[in-house]
C-alpha cells in the first residue's frame, strides 16, 4: 500500500513503479508555499525563488541568476560567448 494515498498494489514491484510514476513519493515539502519534490536539488532551486537568492553572477556584468542554466543562457544568447569558464558555486 502507498502511505502517501493509500493505493494498494498487491505486488512490491508494481507499488514501487506506481510510486516512481505517480510521484507519491514526494518527500520534500517546500514551508512557504507547500510545493513537495522527491528531489532535493528541486527544493533548493524552488526555494530561491521565495527567498530572492542569485548565486550565479556574470562575471562581465552585474547580473545574477538564481539557477545556472540561466546564467549560461546568458552569456551565449546576452553576450555572445559559447565558451566561458564558469565558476564553481
């Protein structure tokens, strides 16, 4: 049975595939907005955005990001490098 909604599978090998797949296991529970993900590195971007947190700054100008991905849209798109050192955060 699925403690998150009380599903039963009557096979192990089902419940845990019905688990992957529904997402019942959701473990991480964002505390301003209630948002869940069964990935931490989900909940740390999330909570960035409640907490107005940019770690990721261009080191040719002043902006900053609050994921990375973002900040290496902009370098190649803004800026116009595709090869840039980026630095470890």
């Amino acid at each position: 049975m699925c403690f998150t909604c009380q599903k039963i599978k009557t096979d192990a090998g089902c419940l845990i595939q019905f688990i992957r797949v529904t997402r019942c296991a959701k473990r991480h529970q964002c505390s301003f907005c209630g948002y869940t993900t069964s990935r931490p590195a989900n909940m740390k971007k999330h909570i960035r955005l409640h907490t107005g947190e940019r770690p990721f700054q261009c080191t040719i100008c002043v902006k900053s990001f609050n994921e990375k991905a973002h900040l290496n849209s902009h370098m190649i798109t803004s800026l116009g490098r595709t090869s840039f050192q980026m630095p470890n955060v």
